[in-house]
C-alpha cells in the first residue's frame, strides 16, 4: 500500500522534504552495502589514478623538484673530485647526503621511481586521448541545434527578398545563403556538414582540433624526452683528465683521470684521438684596477691528431667546447704545475715530474702533493703550497696577493715512511695519507720547510738528496747538471700551466633538442589554438529571409565574439552581393 503525501511529511518531520528523501534519517540510517571492489577493482582504480593528467603534473613537478641537489650537491658522474672535497669539507653532513644517494641523484632510486612513474602516466594518459582524438577526427560536425538563441554567442540578421515567395525566392535565397556560409566556413579553416530540415537549411562548422593535436604532441614529446635521455644515457660517458703544458693526451681509459661510462658505452671502442696542451693562455686586470686580479680569459691552446691524418689546431674556453669526433671537450679548470727534480743522496734523478698544484682561492694559492716511492731509503711524500706571487702575512705564514707569476715561490714539507700504496688501494693523487709517515720539516719538527723559488734547489734533510724546482725559462741544461741555476729575473713562462678538461658524449643530445622543439611546438599550438564550433541557419520567411549565426567554444576562447560577429559581418556583405547579381537568362 503507497503511503500518502500527509503520512510522508509526518514520517520526516520536514514539510518540505518527504521521508525518503536521501538526504532524511531514515534513509541515512537504512542499511547500504556498497560493492566490495576486491584486487582487481583497486587495481584498477589505482591505474586510473595513476593515469590522469593531474597525477602526470604532479609527478612532472615532482621530478623538477628532485632535480634541485643535483645542482647544489656535486656528482659523482660529473665531478667526482668535487664529492672527495666535499666529504674532507664536510665529514657529518657528507656521509648523511651519501646514504640519501645525494651524491648520485640522477641514478638514484627515489629519481628512477619519480621517473618511470611519470613515463607510465605519460604513457596511460597519451594512449586513450590519442584513441579519442583519431575517433573525433572522423566524427561529422554535431547538429545544429535548434534553439541556437540559447547560446551565449548569437546574432540575427534579416534579408529583404525581392520577387513572389510563392516562386521559390525565400528557398533559393536560403540556399545561396548557406552555401555561401559553408563555403566561406570551410576556407577559414572549418570542417562544415549541412543539416536542412524542411524549409530551414543550415550549416554546422568546427575547428581547432589542432589544439588537442598539439596538446598529444607535447606529451608525446615529454616521453620522447624522458625515452631520449634513458636509453641515450646508456651510450653517454663523461671523463675528466688533466694535461700539463708540452704533454699529451691519449682518447684510451689509461689517460683518464675519472672515467663514468653508460652501461652500452664499450671503454675499449673509444675515438682514437690525442691531445697536447701546447700552452695556456689567461689575462688577469692588474693590480690596482676595479677587479684587480679577475680573470679575463681563459685558452687552452690545443692540437689534436687522429692516426694516419694532419694534426689540427683547435681552442678551448669556458662554455666553447671543442668538438672532436662527437666528442665534447670542456674547459673545467687551471692552475700551476711547477717542475721538481728530486736527486738522491748518489746524486741520480729519481723524480722528475710537473705536478699539477690544485688552486685553493681566487689568488691561486695552489696545493700539491709529491710521491716518491722508489730511489730512496725509505719512500718520500712531500705536501706543499705553490704561491704565484707570494707575499708575507703578519702570522710571517705566506699567501698569494696576485694570481699572475709575479713572485712565485714553492714551500715544501717532507714526509718519509710508508705511502700506502704497495698494497694496491688506489689512492687519489693529491692527496697524502700521513698515518704510516713521519714528518721531517714544517712545524713540530726540527727542520725548516723547504722554500724554492724558480731555478733553485735544496738538500733534503738527514742527506737524503737534493730538491730543485726548476725555471722552465730556462736552459733544460740546468736541470740535467744538478747544479745551481740562476734565477729568471721573469717569471712569465718559469712555471707551467695545467688544464683540467672534461671530455662528454652524449648520444642523446640530439634526440632530446628534436623532442624538445617539438613538445614546444605542441604546446604552443595547444595554448594559442581555439577549439569552436559555429553555425548558420537560414529560414525564409515571406519576404524576409531570417539568418541566424551562433557559436560554442569548447574550452577558453575570449574571442568568439569577436569571431562571430565577424563572420556574421562578413557572410552579410557576400550574401547582399551574391543576391543582387541577375539571374542569367
């Protein structure tokens, strides 16, 4: 039995609202059992969730965001000397960032899975729109609706008819109108189909699907990106070297100073180049001057030769890289590299080496290390500071007040004992591992350290031999003599420079600029693209004939109006002329 509409609104205690409304106790109260959705129902909703498009931006965000330490913490793949200093700089905070793989942000596992999270939404989202997109692109223009006064954009216009209605005027008037229309609506770039019900004819238009087109290439192009730089990363390898004046370069693993291959790269494949420094040239402001000691410009002056060919001359400076066989040759970084002859007790050369000192500031206070580990006693390790133009402090220590060879002076302290190197642990060679060594000159010890200028020598201490650092601008007849030099009263070419290079490739460079060109290209179509639709209707009406226009955009468009009335203004004028041209006979 139905209950009455009084029994209802006695039952809800609202006259308004009846018993069983949803929104009432009684229906709250009722016993609702939703659907178990069971695993493969989360399943699914978690790859809807996965696969919407605001989950891809987060995501996109999100891999912005990881980005950020990688530049503000150094890589072990780009600068594995930088992590070294940055853990003698930093021994708390280093090996926290290093458990938190900071140190190694692109190859990291919280990076790889903000990666390929963002590859699979990409992925899920792309696909079905594409679907989408291809089946609307074979759609016909929707029909033209009947009440087109119900849109926000619409305009009517009524055209006097000339002659008898009841000749057939108004229905050819109407049928030029919208042929006309149609014709004017596919040349300005719209897809028309007419829709003539009785007497009233018309025509329905619709542009812009370059927009969604654009749209699916941007992403699609986010993934050709995201693809480019993972499987190209694979055939990429960044090494550093270091290259002394006079020296050469060898395009094999044994001439780098660090080598990070791609796990595709093949190290015994490597373009066979060399490369020798033939000299460095850098210009700093004098003394004096706004910026007194700032570098200017910095050239590494290179030649380069592959087997069996000419030698050609090439230049590297900071962001010019010299490209040599698709490789990418970086100028990383400078200093000195003084000369030290070391002669034992007998009197034979057991080291005779230019040792690249690492610049410590803006002066190019540079620190060095020596290792000596046949030819004497006992081996040899030897720490010191290279100064360019050395100048006391008031503590009597030195420092360097102009980073040019002005004053240059070399210090020295002597460690002897064991280098720790016998064992095969590699050791980095710039730094000196004292533990096993005791300390002979410098401070807490008996002797002096050792102080050289260009062209002069001294005697190691307890008769071990003799120490020179020698005057490259000078006779080499010096070094091989072992006797007193004369000291070069211009330093400009006494000591020589090193350069710190960085040789790239990167086999995914050019597939990343491609996509990357496109997804702007995708994005700029999807922003300045509008999507509408428009449509004329035509209905005559004894000796008028009304012609309606209206539009619809399908998203944000600020200038249908505009659009509409232009058309409509447009169509106007056409139809006006194409109605007063005769009838031919």
């Amino acid at each position: 039995m139905s209950r009455s509409r009084s029994d209802q609104v006695a039952a809800s205690g609202d006259p308004l609202r009846p018993s069983d409304h949803a929104d009432t106790a009684a229906a709250v109260d009722s016993d609702v059992q939703q659907p178990a959705l069971g695993v493969v129902g989360w399943l699914r909703w978690g790859w809807r969730q996965l696969t919407s498009m605001r989950t891809a931006l987060v995501l996109l965000l999100l891999l912005a965001i990881a980005a950020v330490p990688g530049s503000i913490v150094p890589q072990r793949s780009a600068d594995p000397n930088g992590v070294t200093q940055y853990f003698v700089d930093n021994p708390d905070l280093a090996p926290v960032l290093d458990t938190l793989q900071l140190f190694d942000v692109y190859t990291s596992a919280w990076f790889s899975a903000i990666y390929i999270l963002l590859f699979i939404s990409l992925i899920g989202c792309v696909i079905p729109r594409t679907k989408h997109h291809l089946k609307a692109l074979q759609a016909r223009p929707p029909r033209t609706p009947a009440r087109l006064t119900r849109l926000d954009v619409h305009r009517e216009s009524l055209v006097e008819l000339a002659g008898d209605p009841s000749a057939g005027s108004g229905s050819e008037a109407a049928e030029a109108s919208i042929a006309l229309a149609a014709a004017q609506l596919k040349k300005a770039g719209y897809r028309v189909e007419r829709y003539d019900q009785g007497a009233t004819l018309s025509v329905s238009a619709e542009r812009g699907y370059a927009r969604e087109t654009g749209n699916l290439v941007f992403h699609t192009a986010l993934i050709g990106v995201l693809l480019s730089v993972g499987i190209g990363g694979g055939f990429t390898y960044t090494g550093q070297t270091v290259i002394v004046e006079g020296r050469t370069f060898v395009n094999t693993m044994l001439d780098y100073t660090t080598f990070n291959p791609g796990r595709f790269v093949d190290p015994e494949a490597l373009a066979p180049f060399s490369m020798t420094l033939d000299s460095f040239d850098v210009t700093y402001q004098p003394p004096g001057a706004a910026g007194g000691g700032q570098a200017g410009d910095f050239a590494a002056n290179l030649t380069t030769q592959f087997p069996g060919e000419d030698p050609q001359e090439g230049v590297v400076r900071v962001n010019h890289p010299l490209e040599i066989a698709g490789d990418r040759v970086y100028l990383m970084g400078n200093g000195y590299a003084p000369t030290i002859v070391v002669r034992n007790a007998d009197g034979d050369v057991v080291y005779n080496e230019s040792v690249p000192f690492l610049p410590q500031d803006t002066n190019m206070v540079s620190l060095g290390v020596i290792k000596i580990p046949d030819g004497m006693p006992e081996q040899l390790g030897l720490v010191g500071f290279f100064y360019p133009t050395a100048a006391p402090l008031t503590t009597g220590a030195l420092t360097s007040s102009y980073p040019a060879l002005v004053y240059p002076t070399l210090t020295l302290d002597v460690y002897e004992g064991d280098l720790g190197i016998d064992d095969g642990t590699p050791r980095s060679v710039y730094t000196l591992d004292t533990g096993d060594m005791t300390k002979l000159t410098g401070r807490e010890t008996d002797g002096a350290s050792i102080e050289l200028r260009p062209g002069e020598w001294m005697s190691l201490p307890d008769g071990l031999g003799t120490i020179e650092f020698v005057d490259e601008s000078s006779s080499d007849a010096a070094v091989e003599a072992g006797s007193d030099a004369a000291q070069s009263q211009n330093y400009g070419g006494s000591v020589k420079r090193f350069v710190s290079l960085s040789i790239h490739r990167d086999a995914a460079a050019p597939w990343v600029l491609g996509f990357a060109i496109l997804a702007l290209l995708g994005l700029l179509s999807a922003l300045f693209v509008p999507r509408r639709r428009m449509w004329v209707k035509a209905t005559p009406s004894g000796h008028t004939l009304k012609i309606e226009y209206a539009g619809l955009a399908r998203g944000e468009d600020p200038t249908l109006r505009s659009a509409v009335d232009q058309f409509a203004q447009q169509h106007g004028d056409a139809l006006e002329t194409e109605l007063r041209r005769p009838t031919p006979a």
